[in-house]
C-alpha cells in the first residue's frame, strides 16, 4: 500500500516519506507533495520504506531536482532500499549528487555552507 508522510523538519527544509510501490499508478501524489513543498529551502524524499520504483518516479525526483537547483533550492532522495538504490544508482542519481545513503548525508551535503 502506497503512503506519503510529509512533516517540516528544521526551519526551511521538508520531509517527504515514500512508503510502498513508487509507480506511474501513484506518482501525481508524489508531485503534489513536492508541490505543497516548494516554499521550503531544502526538500528531502525519504525512501526507506520504498519498495519499487519505476521510471515515471526516477523522472519525477530528477525533474523536481532540476527544478529546484535551478531556482537555487536544495533537493534530495536518501535512505533507498537495496532495489530502489540500484535503479539510483543506475541512472547516476548518487554521482549527480541527487541521492545519499541516509538524512543526515543529504542534508549536510546539499547544504553549500557546510560542504565548502
């Protein structure tokens, strides 16, 4: 069963958990929820609980990525489960600097104040 859990994290940044099959069946929720997020800093996607996703949720994270780093923003996936870290890692998203092994590797990361 597909879930979503979003919460405000730190002033500016926004959690967003994938539970379930991350497919073409539920991925406008996923874009809506992006979407609720977009006045914070930094938007982070948990996927420890996402069990499968397909290639309309890969393109939905890299657009939502190329999005936001464009108007400046942060933006990152972290915590994949073994299948779903395979298919990030197939398509370059850890060596793009989209995806990280845990929250607290995406949030240090994608903040330039702390990685300079």
């Amino acid at each position: 069963m597909f879930r979503l859990i979003e919460q405000s994290l730190l002033p500016g940044s926004y959690d967003i958990q994938v539970a379930g099959e991350l497919d073409k069946a539920v991925i406008d929720e996923l874009r809506a929820a992006i979407e609720r997020a977009a006045p914070h800093d930094l938007v982070l996607i948990g996927l420890q609980g996402c069990e499968f996703i397909d290639s309309s949720g890969i393109g939905t994270i890299a657009q939502a990525y190329n999005e936001r780093t464009a108007n400046g923003q942060r933006f990152a996936v972290y915590g994949a489960t073994d299948q779903v870290r395979r298919v990030l890692s197939l398509t370059g998203m850890f060596d793009k600097g989209v995806a990280f092994e845990s929250l607290e590797a995406a949030m240090t990361e994608t903040n330039p104040e702390v990685s300079e």
